[in-house]
C-alpha cells in the first residue's frame, strides 16, 4: 500500500497525462503516458498507461522510480521504495 503523498504523485502524472518512464522492483522499464487508476481482476490498485495506444495496467506497489520525461513544473522523479 502506497503512502499518501506518492498517491499525490500519481494523480498528478494523471492529470497532466505526463509521459512516463517507471523502473518496476523487477528491474523492468516500461514507458509510456500516464493516464488513470484502477483496480485489476486480483484487486491491486493500477497505474494505467498507454503505449503505443495500447492500454497498460501497471500494480503501484511494483514501481521503484516514476520519471517524467519532460520539463514540468511539479516533478521529475519519485522514488517509491
């Protein structure tokens, strides 16, 4: 479960539809633009991103670092754990 202000973060990459790179705790980078949240089919709240139009659900709890990547007045970078 997120803290309160990295949800902050999050709501503010979806309002902006900030384009993204997000390194998982796997290691894995995935990149795209932020769009929404929602809860998936095993009930773990998600980061939906598109990539290349296509729709991405990304669990919060699996992002390690959120880069924006482009110049913007509220953040660059999140680390979330």
């Amino acid at each position: 479960m997120l803290k309160c202000d990295l949800h902050d973060y999050i709501e503010i990459v979806c309002l902006y539809r900030y384009p993204l790179k997000l390194t998982l705790s796997s290691g894995a980078v995935l990149s795209g633009t932020a769009l929404t949240t929602r809860y998936n089919d095993q009930r773990q709240e998600c980061l939906v991103i598109t990539q290349n139009d296509t729709e991405q659900q990304v669990v919060l709890d699996d992002i390690a670092l959120l880069e924006v990547t482009v110049a913007n007045p509220h953040l660059q970078q999140v680390r979330f754990n």
